[in-house]
C-alpha cells in the first residue's frame, strides 16, 4: 500500500443470510481513501452504501450479518484480523461515524455534553474535568451558541440541526483519522445542510481528516468530494475524480444518476418531464443474470444479460464496470 492510503477495501464481500435466502448487501468492493481526500459514495437506496460504512467500522450486527471475505486496510493493517478490544480502540478515535439520524444515535436519558466526555474518556488519557472542557470546545466548534449551557441539555431539547451537530462534535472529539459521514444532512432543511457541508469542510482543513461521504444527493458530492465511487447493487460501478465523473461519465446508471438533476440553466420545453431511470432496483433476493443494471439500462445487449462485466480502467484513475461504456451519447 502507498504511503498516503489511509483506508483501502480490497474486494470486501458482506452478506446477510435470512429465512428468505442470502442477501449478498456489498459484492467486491474496492475503494481508498488518501490521507485528507474526501470520497464520495453515491447510489440509490439499498445499494449497500451503508453496510460498506459499516463493515468498515466493524459494526454488522451477527446474527444476520456477516463479513465473508476481502481484506479491510488502515493504516497499513488489516483491520479484519484484529480483536475486538482492538476494533473498540480504533472507532470513535481512528475512525469515526456520523449516523444518519441523531435521534436514533444519541441516548435521550443523558445530557449531550455527558455522551461527548464519554468518548473522549473512553479513547484519551484525561481527567473527567478535561473530558468536559474538551466536550465544551467541540460544541463551540461545531457552531453550536451558549455551549457551557448545551452541554447540560438532553437531545430533545435541541432541534435536528442541532443534534445533528452535536453528533459531529461527538464523532470529531478525538481528532480521528477518518470521519464517516452516512448521509449526515439527509433529514435537515437546506439551510442547515449548507452550514453542516461548509462546517464538514472546514474541520476538515482545519484537522486534516479524511472523508468518506455517504449520500444519494449528487449536489453535495460536488460541493465536498474529491472522488466519486458510484455503487449499485452492491457493487462499486464507476469510480474518478468528481470533475470526470460530472464531464464525462461512462457507466449508463451514472449518466442517468445525473441527467435527473434538475438544472436551472436549461431550459425545457412545457410540458417536457425529467429524465428518470427506469424501473427500479432489483430484489436483492433474486438478483438478475449478467449485469445487474441491464433490466433498467437503454444500452442493454445481449452480453449485458448473459455476464457481468469486470471493471476496467477506461483512462487514467478512471474505472467503469460496463460492457458499453463507450457507447455513442453517453456523457452529459
């Protein structure tokens, strides 16, 4: 591994096995994060961009779930061959997460300032009045007013935004190497969410953290991302640099991803509908031959239905997992 990788995903298979049958969640997935890069992972929902998060922080829940293969790297290890004090002393301080709703996340009986010091206590050599001075420093940083007096307060008595912040707080209170944020804004009005992007990226500037970002709102992966990691079914299908996958992305599901954005700077007909991707996607209990995009793809062909293709580097750090990747029309 490069000097600079902080984590690597080298073809990590998660699965879930039910009464119905296996639910093959993430299929060989290969991704990296470079020291202070910010991935973006996009795809619709059940496409498996949390238990990718989630494997990486070592947190399936067994039963159903189950990491059956692949190698997870950080820092050089592989994560997956150490215990689980290991794994205790990793999250929260090398690794942290930020869970998509706060309400679930934090523990309605305790103040948010108590659960703050709790994991600088758990992870950091330091008195319970540092623990507390450090939990009051972070609610300060994450913008959050008055913070010697919210650090007393219980999470009902904050609104979204706010909890959503404190959740930050919580998750960057150790300084960690890697921040996963698993669709940290979704729930929280569009003002809010600019405030907790601009906030993401100024703690990132300010710490040196690397990002992996989890979200199906292409607007925000163009405001924070670096790179780009498209999934579908399990599946990594495209993956560059977040300039050639706006320019000239060459899976079909990318291409359709983005061609359902609605831009202010086209004009459209009356009466003309946004482009949609057909269909829907498929039951993970039975899952179509070939490609698994090829029911809902325009370039579908024979080969698309028959196997499923490889993923090839289609120019420089450019990778797409596609029969027809150059077919004609394809790009924005």
């Amino acid at each position: 591994m490069k000097d600079d990788i902080l984590v690597q995903t080298k073809d990590l298979q998660t699965f879930f096995y039910t009464d119905e049958g296996v639910v093959r969640a993430v299929d060989g997935v290969d991704i990296k994060i470079s020291v202070g890069e910010t991935l973006g992972l996009v795809g619709e929902s059940g496409c498996g961009k949390s238990v990718t998060s989630l494997s990486i922080m070592r947190l399936i829940p067994w039963p159903p779930g189950k990491i059956v293969g692949g190698e997870i790297w950080f820092k050089g290890e592989d994560i997956l061959k150490k215990s689980e004090e290991e794994m205790r002393r990793i999250r929260g301080s090398q690794i942290s997460m930020i869970f998509q709703e706060p309400m679930t996340s934090l523990n309605p009986v305790f103040t948010v300032g108590y659960q703050i010091s709790e994991a600088v206590l758990v992870h950091q050599d330091v008195t319970e009045e540092e623990a507390k001075k450090r939990a009051i420093e972070m609610l300060d940083l994450v913008g959050i007013p008055d913070p010697e007096k919210r650090y007393n307060e219980y999470p009902h008595q904050m609104s979204g935004g706010m909890r959503q912040r404190v959740m930050i707080a919580m998750a960057l209170s150790c300084n960690p190497d890697l921040l996963i944020s698993d669709e940290a804004t979704t729930a929280l009005d569009v003002t809010i969410q600019a405030q907790i992007l601009e906030l993401m990226k100024d703690l990132k500037r300010k710490i040196g953290m690397a990002i992996l970002l989890i979200t199906h709102n292409l607007s925000v992966i163009a405001e924070m991302a670096d790179n780009v990691a498209v999934m579908y079914s399990g599946k990594i299908v495209e993956y560059s640099d977040i300039k050639t996958i706006f320019k000239s992305p060459q899976h079909p599901y990318t291409y359709g991803l983005l061609s359902s954005i609605p831009l202010v700077t086209k004009k459209r007909v009356k009466g003309e509908k946004l482009p949609i991707i057909e269909g829907v996607v498929p039951n993970p209990y039975h899952l179509p031959t070939g490609c698994y995009f090829n029911p809902r793809c325009p370039y579908s062909t024979k080969i698309c239905r028959e196997e499923d293709p490889k993923i090839e580097e289609v120019a420089p750090g450019h990778f797409v997992k596609c029969w027809n990747y150059l077919k004609p029309g394809m790009g924005v």
